[in-house]
C-alpha cells in the first residue's frame, strides 16, 4: 500500500479524503507526521497555494505527498473569498466570521450562484501533478445543519436539497468538490503504479 503525507493540519478534511481513498492508501497527516507548522498561503490562487503546500512537506520529510486548497467563489462577488476563503473575515477570523461576512455581501442579492474548487497538488518521486474538482450550488440566506466544516451550511449544492452541513459524509461524498478532485488523484495513482510495476 503507497503512503502518502496529506499535508493539512485540518482534521475534517483528512477524515472527508480518507473517507474517499476508502483505505486504499495509507494516509499520514501532519500530525501524525510529527510535523507542527502551519504552511503559508502567499498566492493568488488555489494552484499556487496547493503547490506550495506540497512542496514545502516534500522538502521537510522526502515522501511522497499531496495538498489541496480550496476555495468558494461566489458568481455576485466576482469570484469572493476565492482564494481567502479560509480568512475572509480576516486572518484570525472564524468560520462563523467568514460566514457572516459573505451573508452581509450577499444582503439582498437574488443572484447566489456559487461554486467550491479544490485543487489537489501531488508530489511523487519527485514530480508534480494537479487535479481540479468543482461543486456548484447556491448560497443560502441562513445557515442550516451541523455537518461539516467551514461554509458548508450555506451551501446547496447542484442537484441537492440541503446544505452540505446537513448531510452526512457520505451524502456529501456524491457532490463534494474534494471527492471529484480526490477521485482524480486515484485515478492517477492506480496508473501510476500500474506504470512503474511494468
């Protein structure tokens, strides 16, 4: 079984990738890495961000690892928070803020159209390889459930009729954004190692 660093100290989004991968990796987080140190997230967008993630933990530990970022982006505000998802409110701000913050924005606009995109960046044997995953949805005008993690209860994704924080994992699973992205990841190792056994 390939062993692969996730190179995220959020807990949630190991357990949801993990919850994919269906054990067919072994997958280490930081934590358990032994590695303490939040990673910067210098760039203007989700690619730059995923990539310097990955690089920096394949330049601490040599293993082969992966990292995403990921980011909502919400068609009435030109594309926010995008990329300062996580810090949109600012950068001590809580999800809570976050939310809020993109609530207040959104005041009075009928137009919610949103999107979540993850970017996943893969580091194996030395080389870099990108996958995209994209969810759209809408963004509702209150929260609703207490699933999930950051903006997931005010989003409904395409085709549902709840927020993500109101499904369970799995329900989440067959929309989520990090699972089309993380699907892809799959794809590409399972030819991958085909690759190399050959």
């Amino acid at each position: 079984m390939r062993t692969l660093v996730l190179a995220t100290n959020n807990e949630n989004k190991v357990a949801e990738i993990r919850s994919v991968l269906g054990g067919q990796f072994k997958i280490i987080s930081l934590k358990e890495a032994g590695i303490f140190i939040d990673i910067p997230e210098p760039h203007d967008t989700l690619e730059d961000n995923a990539r310097e993630k990955a690089t920096t933990i394949h330049k601490l530990t040599g293993n082969d690892c992966f990292a995403e970022d990921t980011g909502l982006e919400v068609s009435a505000l030109r594309g926010e928070p995008g990329v300062r998802s996580a810090r949109y409110a600012g950068d001590q701000a809580d999800f809570k803020q976050n939310i809020g913050k993109l609530l207040r924005n959104l005041d009075g606009q009928t137009e919610r159209n949103a999107s979540f995109r993850t970017i996943i960046s893969l580091i194996i044997d030395g080389s870099e390889y990108q996958f995209e995953g994209i969810c759209k949805g809408l963004i509702t005008k209150e929260l609703s459930g207490d699933h999930g993690f950051g903006y997931d209860p005010v989003f409904i994704p395409e085709g549902g009729n709840k927020t993500f924080a109101e499904m369970s994992m799995n329900e989440k699973n067959d929309f989520s954004h990090r699972r089309k992205a993380v699907d892809k990841l799959v794809d590409f190792l399972n030819s991958y190692n085909g690759e190399t056994q050959n």
